[in-house]
C-alpha cells in the first residue's frame, strides 16, 4: 500500500512538469453593450433631405475570431467542435507569431463589431456556448 500512494504522489507532480510553463489562458469579457448610431448615411442626400441617426444601446450577441482586422470580413471557422457538460466548445488553433488574430464582439440587431488584436503568442482561443448559444466564455493561450 505504501508503493501505490507513492506513485500516487508522482503522477500528478509529473502531469504538473510537463505542462508548458508559459501556457497561460487568458479571459476575454466582450462588453455587454455598446452605445452606437447606426445606421450611417454614406452618399448624398436629395437637397433639402438631412439624415438623423439617434443614439442606440446595443447588447453583445456573439464572438467572432478574425484573421486580420475586423475590416477586412476575415472571420475563422472554427478547427473544432465539442460538448462537455452543458456546454458547447469551439476551438481556434494559431502558429504563434504567424498571424494577426482578432477577436470580435458582435451586438444584435447591427452589424457593429468590437474588437481588439490578440497577442502574437496565442495558440488556441476557446469559446464556451451555453444554451441558445449564449456566449460563457472566451479564453485565448
């Protein structure tokens, strides 16, 4: 009994060596909403016509990860998709400092993202859907 709980002991320091010591997840918080005037004009207008945008509160409805800005319509597919307990995971993979990836925060009922880059070191990005896919988390290492 004595040899088994040593090697008890040993498996979890082990699992514990051969994690990567700079493999540090990251949440990321999308706002939960956005004041916005949307839709904007573009192009001139009859003489005469003015065109009057109030401001709006907008509520976070999604994430999107990006190759690039937002701007240039980019958006990753995720590599791969499961369940665990009452959660859907989708999961991006990155080569580290290959590529500019953005995270996006998508509001209803416009199509206003918010996004920031994320660090050259991310390999992978997580996002954690729940029921309805109701956006848990996102956690990027």
């Amino acid at each position: 009994m004595v040899k088994m709980h040593g090697i008890v002991a040993v498996v979890p320091l082990l699992a514990m060596l051969c994690q990567p010591l700079s493999a540090k997840a990251e949440d990321y918080a999308c706002p939960p909403s956005v004041m916005a005037q949307s839709p904007k004009v573009t192009g001139s207008l009859p003489e005469g016509w003015n065109a009057f945008t109030p401001l709006t509160t907008f509520f976070f409805d999604n994430v999107l990860i990006f190759l690039g800005e937002p701007t240039h319509n980019a958006s990753l597919a995720p590599d791969r998709e499961f369940a665990m307990n009452s959660e859907e995971i989708a999961v991006w993979t990155f080569s580290p400092g290959e590529r500019h990836v953005w995270i996006g925060c998508r509001y209803s009922e416009t199509d206003l993202i918010v996004g920031r880059e994320l660090p050259l070191s991310v390999k992978e990005c997580r996002v954690h859907y729940g029921p309805k896919n109701h956006v848990h988390r996102v956690s990027c290492e």
